[in-house]
C-alpha cells in the first residue's frame, strides 16, 4: 500500500468515525436540548486540552524530524569521506589507486543497494558492508608509502576511513524507529480525548459544525500520520535518500 493511500485512508476514516457518531448522537438528543448550555468550564477546558496537545503534536514533528536530518547527515559524512579515500589514494601507485578505488565502489554498491533495503525493511545493517569497510581499511593501512609524498597523504586518508566507519555508526543509530512505544501511546490516547471532548461542545448536525468535526479529526489523523512516516529515517516516506552517494558516485550508487 503506497504511502498516500495509507494517508488518504487514514484521513477518511477518521472523518468517518467523527461525523457517524455525530449522527448517532444528534438522533439520541431531545428536541428541548439547548445546544447554548454548556457550561463554560467545559469549553475552557477542551480549548487547554487542545492546546496542550498541539505542542505535543509540535514537539513529536520538531523530533522525527531532527532525527531524519541526523540521519541524512550521516549519509553525507559517509559520502564525503569514502570520496576523499578515493580522491586521496591516486597520490599512491596506480595499482594500489585502483584496489582502493574498487574497494570504495564495492562498499557504496553495498550500502545504496541491499544494506539501504535491509535497513528500510529492519532498521539493521548488514554484516556484508561491514566486511566491505574493513577490506578498504585494510588495504588503506597496510600500504607502506614509498616516500615523502605518499606518505602526506597517508595519514588523512587513514582518518577518512575512520570517519567513514564513524558515519556508518552514526547511521545504525539512526536506523531504527526514533519514537519511543510510550510516546506513541501518549499521541494516541491524546487524539482520541482531543477528538472526543468535540462531542462535550454539543455539536449539531448543520455544514459548518459537521464540516469543522470532519477537517479537525483528519487534521490530527494527518499530524500522526506524518510523524508515523518520519520516524523510520531510512524506511518510509520522508526518508532519508542517497542523494549523496549518487552525487559523488555517478554509475556506482543504485
């Protein structure tokens, strides 16, 4: 199921289940019922209430959404330095250049390709592009230069392997789902009463009350669904891409 019919869905069902119980309600009222009469503590309330909520639902969004940036970061840091090795390494022998470089290409075929679908569908690396990263370190460390200048830039390549192995970790960390399961059943249980208390305000069956009931329950079912779809960085739909790959490795990244 693609992401905006998940949303669409999602949206609809919530307008649905607001207006039926609307209807439900409206047909249990008498008509002496005097919609004016409910008293002010109620709605003062229901207006903190929704207020409160609110800047949870802000925090939650403010949340996700620093998390997806790390993550992209550390993309781009993994990006940056492997290119840097690559770049680095044709002061060394042309042969040790191009083992270095095969080396490279081989770790962000890797991880553009089936690592960034195994951390889309489990929030894990593999183990395959860790041994990638190693082999490249290897073949970084055990060169001995020849003279002066390929050992300049000995040392700054080493760092930039370690800063690569560095952005890897960050990027595990930011694999999995940011949100924790009781924040999660905070922002539920906090929809449900902030949609709930509506019904206190006796609403009526006219457009403009049923119109607002509708758009305000699929404003919150929209607000959980986008942090639902930003809180797996690498696995659903504001996810973080390879851009950074594809930029620095024409033809390499997937």
């Amino acid at each position: 199921m693609s992401q905006w019919l998940a949303l669409t869905l999602a949206m609809g069902a919530a307008c649905a289940v607001v207006l039926a119980i609307v209807f439900i309600n409206h047909r249990r009222v008498g008509d002496d019922d005097d919609p004016s009469e409910t008293p002010d503590v109620i709605e003062y309330m229901t207006m903190m209430i929704g207020v409160v909520y609110a800047i949870v639902i802000g925090l939650a969004i403010a949340g996700v959404w620093e998390g997806r940036g790390a993550a992209q970061e550390s993309v781009r840091q993994e990006a940056q330095a492997l290119h840097e090795v690559r770049v680095r390494s044709e002061a060394w022998p042309q042969d040790v250049h191009e083992r270095i470089s095969a080396d490279v290409d081989a770790y962000v075929r890797q991880i553009t390709g089936p690592e960034w679908r195994t951390m889309a569908d489990t929030g894990e690396l593999t183990d395959k592009g860790a041994q990638l990263l190693l082999e490249l370190r290897r073949t970084v460390t055990e060169y001995r230069p020849a003279d002066e200048y390929e050992a300049e830039a000995y040392q700054p390549m080493v760092d930039q392997v370690a800063a690569a192995d560095d952005a890897r970790s960050a990027r595990a960390d930011a694999a999995g789902e940011t949100m924790p399961g009781v924040v999660w059943f905070g922002l539920i249980t906090g929809a449900i009463i902030a949609v709930g208390l509506i019904f206190t305000l006796q609403i009526r069956r006219t457009s403009r009350e049923l119109l607002l009931a509708g758009l305000y329950s699929a404003l919150i079912a929209f607000l959980l669904f986008l942090i639902w779809s930003i809180d797996a960085p690498f696995g659903r739909g504001v996810a973080a891409t390879t851009e950074p790959f594809q930029a620095l490795f024409p033809g390499v990244a997937s």
